[in-house]
C-alpha cells in the first residue's frame, strides 16, 4: 500500500508481510533530510517517479528490510535498506555512476537452516 502525503492522491497496491509475520514499511522523501513531498509503501513499487515523486531524495525504513533499486521495474544496482533513516543519498549508496533509486520491494526472508 502506498500513501502520499503532499498531494491528495493515493498509489494503489497491496499489502505485504515480512518473512516473519511482520509489515513493511517504508516512507520516502523527495527531499534530503526527510523533507518535502513523502509517500509511505508497504508494498512494492515498480516505478516511484510515475505518479507519486519526481526522485528520492532520503528514506526512512520503519521495518522492512526493502530491497531498492536504481531502475524502474527492479532493474539495475541494488541496494538492502534495513531498518533505521538514510537523510540523503550518500546514506544508502557508494555509487559513482548513478543518484537515482526508482524502484522498491520488499525482501522476504524465508527463513535460515
């Protein structure tokens, strides 16, 4: 589920559960520092910039983890967001040769033997 706030507008998709039987959670600024117009996802989203932000500029994952990618459609460099805040790009990335994040899921861990 995707909410946005700044604008009236809602993203429509469903919900998901964690690995364990927890939610996912994920709100995303278009702003450093957690500022301007925000969306919260509990699902995935295959393309952040098509009607919810114009980029992402920090984020905060409030359980998860998430799994984000550089592309639309989960395509490109990943990176793992675990719990916690990440004020602007720099917090989640080492990438030199891309500053977009357009796509996240959930990652669903099954379970460890």
């Amino acid at each position: 589920m995707a909410e946005q706030h700044g604008a009236p507008e809602q993203a429509a998709a469903g919900k998901s559960h964690g690995g364990l039987g927890g939610s996912y959670k994920v709100i995303v600024y278009e702003m450093e520092n957690f500022q301007g117009k925000r969306c919260e996802l509990s699902a995935e989203c295959p393309n952040l910039t098509e009607s919810l932000l114009e980029k992402v500029g920090s984020i905060q994952v409030e359980s998860g983890p998430w799994l984000a990618f550089e592309r639309r459609a989960f395509r490109g460099e990943q990176f793992v967001l675990e719990k916690g805040d990440y004020p602007r790009w720099g917090a989640w990335s080492n990438s030199h040769h891309s500053d977009s994040l357009l796509s996240l899921r959930p990652l669903h861990i099954v379970g460890w033997l």
